[in-house]
C-alpha cells in the first residue's frame, strides 16, 4: 500500500475492511516519505519495503499524481478512474491502462495477473 494520506481514520478503515491485506511493514503513508506524489520516492520506498525489483510491481491508482509518481519509479502503472478525471488525463499522467471503473477492472484482474506472469 502505497498512499499519500496520513489520516489516521482512512487508514484504520482500510485495516478494518481489508483485514490482513496491507501489513504495516509494507505499508507507505504520507508519514514515511520526505517528498510525496507525483515524486517517484513514495513508490521507491514501496519497492525497498518489498524487497522487489520495479519490473516485479505494479502499481495501481486513481489520480493522476499517483500515476505521475508510479510511472517515474518505472512502475507498470494502471489507472482506475473512480471520479470525474477524463481518462485521457490519467493517459497523459503516464498510465500503461485505463479502466474505466473499479467493477470494470475487477473484472479484469484475472486477466491481467495472468497476462503479466506470462510476459515476465
């Protein structure tokens, strides 16, 4: 989990709603970092704290800041556009894919983890 918050309530109610998903060894706040998004240090320190290669992650988001940040740490970056951003913005910020919506790339997320294992 790599997030520029550091509200204590939204990451409570992650740990709440996603119980176990995001350990907090792995996790990245707005805490943890000197220079937040777009900077690529927030996705660097992410790598590090997964011991894992930028070709070994992906990183998914929702703002164009986050894919700023997530393509300058050269991150495969797919943008999910939960809000009123124009696809084409999340493009020009750098996303390798857009999806439309959340239920669209949950639908795709199978597909996706496949294709990436078999291009690795």
């Amino acid at each position: 989990l790599v997030t520029g918050s550091g509200q204590g309530s939204l990451l409570d109610r992650l740990d709440h709603d996603y119980p176990g998903v995001f350990e907090q060894q792995y996790k990245v706040t707005a805490y943890d970092v000197k220079i937040g998004k777009p900077s690529p240090e927030p996705y660097l320190m992410g790598l590090s704290k997964a011991g894992v290669k930028a070709n070994e992650a992906i990183v998914i988001e929702n703002a164009p800041l986050g894919v700023v940040s997530g393509t300058a740490a050269q991150i495969f970056t797919i943008a999910v556009n939960t809000g009123p951003i124009p696809a084409q913005t999340l493009i020009e910020a750098g996303a390798d894919m857009v999806f439309p919506s959340m239920p669209d790339f949950a639908n795709h997320v199978d597909e996706l983890i496949h294709t990436l294992k078999i291009t690795r």
